[in-house]
C-alpha cells in the first residue's frame, strides 16, 4: 500500500459524519415555508409527519409554544447520525395529543426525543387508552431496533401511560432503551408502561435503563378493573436499571387486588432497582407498594434505596401463581435499603414481603440482608403489618441475614407464615416492651423462645443473632429526601458509636459467599474485621 492511500485512509478516519438536514417547526410559521431557519419555520405537526426524514436530521419545535396533533416518526438514524426531535429557544415546546398518542415511534431505532411536554386530554378522555411517547415493533423481522432514548420529558394526561414500550409479533426487540430526566405524572394506568417479548423468547427488551425520573400522581383510572396507578416497571427486560428515580403518590384509585407499585419489575432477568426513593404510594385494595421484584424475576438486585409511608409493603418479593412456561422469581437479592412505616394498611404483609400464592408460585433463593426496617404502630389503617413477613409454602430457601427489624409495641418484627422455608441469622429484632415474632399459629415474645422452638438464629449450634435496640439516630424521622443524590442525609437511620449492631453482623462473605461493596450511605464493608447489622456500617 503506497503512502498517498494510507494518508487518505488515516485523514477519512478522523472527518465527521455528514450532518442532517435541521428543520424548525413554530406556531407562527407557515408550512409552505422550506421549514430549516428560524425564520422560516414550518407551522403543524401534519407538516411534520408528511416528511420523509433521514439519518442525522433534527426537527426543532419551539420551544414556550403549543402544537395539537400526534406526531408520528417511521424513520430510523443510525448510530453514527441518530434522528432527533427536540425544543430550541425559550423553554419546552409541547404537543397537545388530545386523545391520540403524543409521539408516536413505529418500528424505527437511532432516535433522540429531548427537552418537550406532552399533554393530553386527561384520564377521563372517553375511555380511550392512549400513550404519551410510545414505541411499536411489530414488524415481522429479527433485527434488533437499538438506541432510543428520551430525555427531559414531561408527560401527562395519558390513559394508559405517559412512555410506553411494546413489541408485538415480531422475532427481534428492542436494545438500548433509556428514559432520564423525564417528569411522568398524572396518567392512569402508569407512568411507564412496557411488555412484549420476541417470537420464542420471553424478552423483548434488552439493555433498559431509568435514570433520574419522577413518576408521581398517577393515580389510576376511576372505575377499571384492571391493576392501574403505577409509577413505572419493566417487563420482559433482560438487562436493565431503575436508577435515582422518585415515585410518589401513585395508584391511589386502584381497585384490584393485585395493584399498583411504585417501581418494579416482572417477567425480567438481570434488574438493578438502586439509589431511588419511593413513598406515599396509594391503592383502594392490595399493594401499593414502593418496589417489587414480582412474578418471573431472576437474578435481580434491590439495594440501596429509601421507601416511606407506602400503603403496602416498601419492598416486595413475590411469585404469583403462573402456570405458564415463564421462569419464576429465584436468585434476587434485597440489601441495604432503608424502609420507614411502609405497609400503612397492614392486611397481613410486610413492610417487607416475600411471598408466594398458588401451587405454580415456586419463588427459590432469594437473599434479604443489611436492610434497616422501621415499623409503627401509629395511624395503621389495618394493624396486621409486620417488619417482615414470609409467607406462603412455594417460597424455598429465603436467606435473611443482618437485617433491622425495629418494630412499635404490638407490631410483630417477624411473620412466617406457611410451610416455605427461610433461613434467619445474624438479625436485630427489638420493640420496646411488647415484642413479638409469630411463625405458624405461634407467638412468641422473646428471641430466646423463638430459637428454643423453631431453632432459628442459629449457626453451626451457636446463637446468633440480638434482641436489643439498634439505636436508630431518629427512628421514624426519616421524612421525604427528595433528591436521590441526598439520601446519604438520611441520617435517622444512622448508628450512633455506642450501637450494638456494630462489629454484630455475621461475615455473610466467608459464610455465604454473598455480600456487597458498600452499605446504604456509601460506606465500604466492612469497616472492620466484623460486619455491622443493618444498612449503615459505620466508619
């Protein structure tokens, strides 16, 4: 190869690639214009989906400005040149949707969608189940459609979801799906909204990713019997992360037994839910939890998140009865989380509860360890409620160690109920006076009775395990942070220097061969040769 090619080889590594075209859309503009200046703007959204676009182009609306109608997007960027949809000037441009679906993208990838609002007409628009942002793959194909990502968008007004995700009849899916920055509220049956997997293949998503949301005030849809209200899930997700997101308020006109939660995930392999807050979580009848790992989860994490004040539990662990050919809910880990006076209406769960239902809700191997669990007695709506509750005979080797179960007076720190089996070790349980652990039709008011009559908080013969106050910094006191990026101030959850639970913690490490490389404040573990019990090791 003579030196003249490689010069040209080396200098067309390093030239950009050829930018789009860029188009601006105004309320002022008018749609003959050719639509790429500022001022010569086209003027409705129709314009818009009457125009072929390619990869690299930008359509700009502007921004402070209202556009009706639904914008429909069937061309795909590349990854070198995605296609965007975004806002210039002054502030959010937004789509009026009325009862159609906002913005609308069919079977296409390397798509931006940044910086908009997107109304509708509320969730009472007629009955009519519309979507804010939604994306559809249902062509018969087996590509994979890859990038999409929506950032800095609000939604509201949406029957059925402010962003939907659905794939339907096709043999490829969706790869490389992000939601940030997005305010999701007020719409009826969730703030986001996803499901459908290949031909074959139980998933349809790979690599999903939320980070730095607000799903809050989606309240439900009056009247559907159906499960309505969430903040947001994944479904049928291989590799994703729920991450910094806040949801609150939600699901509070839900009335199916199986509701609403804040953020979770089912049918999903390989979930991370960490760093959110989730509270005040609403439902007429069951859950309105805070988060959820459910039915068909595997090999998923909940850890270091902060949940309050929720109508069901804060974390749920649960396999329903599922006679399909889906896997169920086994090998997923709970660790260093914080919850505070979940499970306002009691209905015998947990603040956190792992459960089964049904002869076919097999859920196996499940680990619940390093969490700090306050549980009150005050303003119950139903006072069956424990710190934690284990129930149901399907539910096999549950592993809970390290854990804080700090309950008020008459509040059990532990239910097992069923004939499933779980492991305690290495846990706090302590009320002030009246304290109780209840397995099958048994009370007891002491560890020490507990461990006479069921052996639990027992490790090769020996006692392990306390029955005496952690100590918590202010009990109850946690409050709302607000700003997941501050939940390290969550300092009533906090051991103060003369804390029992410091250095008590088995080493779950050498022992189990699990563990983690930080508590719930960011501190490494271990601090010492020891392990402390509950979320916060303390330096």
């Amino acid at each position: 190869m003579n030196k003249l090619l490689i010069l040209i080889l080396l200098f067309s590594a390093f030239v950009p690639h050829a930018q789009g075209a860029h188009y601006f859309v105004s309320a002022t503009g008018n749609d003959g214009n050719n639509g790429t200046s500022t001022s010569t703007p086209w003027k409705t959204i129709t314009k818009v989906n009457n125009t072929n676009f390619a990869a690299g182009d930008i359509i700009s609306f502007q921004g402070g400005q209202s556009f009706s109608g639904n914008l429909v997007l069937t061309e795909s960027g590349t990854a070198a040149a995605p296609i965007t949809i975004n806002s210039y000037g002054t502030g959010k441009a937004e789509i009026l949707a009325g009862t159609g679906v906002g913005i609308y993208l069919h079977n296409n990838k390397n798509i931006r969608v940044t910086a908009f609002k997107v109304t509708g007409s509320g969730v009472s628009n007629g009955g009519i189940f519309n979507d804010g942002v939604q994306l559809l793959y249902d062509k018969i194909s087996t590509a994979v459609l890859t990038s999409i990502y929506i950032d800095q968008v609000e939604v509201n007004g949406f029957r059925q979801a402010g962003i939907a995700f659905y794939t339907s009849g096709t043999n490829g899916g969706y790869d490389d799906l992000r939601v940030t920055n997005c305010q999701v509220h007020d719409n009826g049956l969730a703030g986001m909204w996803m499901g459908g997997g290949r031909l074959g293949s139980l998933y349809g998503f790979t690599n999903v990713y939320a980070g730095y949301d607000s799903f809050y005030d989606n309240a439900g849809v009056s009247g559907y019997t159906g499960q309505s209200g969430n903040g947001m899930f994944f479904k049928q997700v291989d590799g994703g992360t729920i991450e910094h997101c806040l949801a609150f308020n939600n699901g509070a006109l839900n009335v199916r037994f199986n509701g609403p939660v804040g953020l979770w995930a089912i049918y999903s392999n390989n979930i991370v839910i960490q760093y959110n807050e989730s509270y005040s979580n609403h439902s007429q009848a069951g859950d309105g939890d805070g988060l959820d790992l459910d039915g068909g989860v595997t090999n998923s994490f909940v850890q270091y998140n902060y949940t309050h004040g929720n109508d069901g539990p804060g974390i749920l662990i649960y396999q329903f009865n599922d006679t399909s050919d889906a896997p169920r809910n086994g090998n997923n880990t709970i660790r260093y989380n914080v919850s505070e006076r979940d499970n306002r209406k009691g209905g015998n769960r947990g603040s956190i509860w792992v459960g089964s239902s049904g002869s076919s809700s097999m859920q196996s191997n499940n680990r619940i360890y390093g969490n700090s669990i306050y549980t009150d007695n005050l303003n119950l709506i139903d006072i069956n409620t424990a710190c934690l509750r284990v129930s149901g005979a399907q539910v096999t080797n549950a592993q809970i160690y390290n854990n804080i179960f700090r309950a008020d007076d008459g509040i059990p720190c532990v239910v097992k109920a069923g004939s499933g089996t779980a492991s305690f070790k290495g846990n706090d349980y302590y009320s002030p006076s009246d304290f109780k652990i209840t397995e099958g039709v048994t009370t007891y008011t002491s560890l020490s009775a507990w461990r006479v009559a069921r052996g639990r908080e027992t490790h090769n013969g020996n006692p392990v395990g306390l029955q005496v106050a952690p100590k918590f910094k202010n009990a109850g006191g946690g409050g709302t942070i607000g700003d997941t990026d501050q939940l390290g101030t969550l300092t009533a959850y906090k051991l103060p220097a003369h804390s029992r639970m410091i250095d008590a913690g088995l080493n779950l490490s050498a022992l189990f061969s699990v563990g983690a490389d930080q508590d719930f404040y960011g501190n490494t573990i271990p601090q010492s040769a020891s392990w402390d019990i509950g979320a916060h090791e303390i330096p």
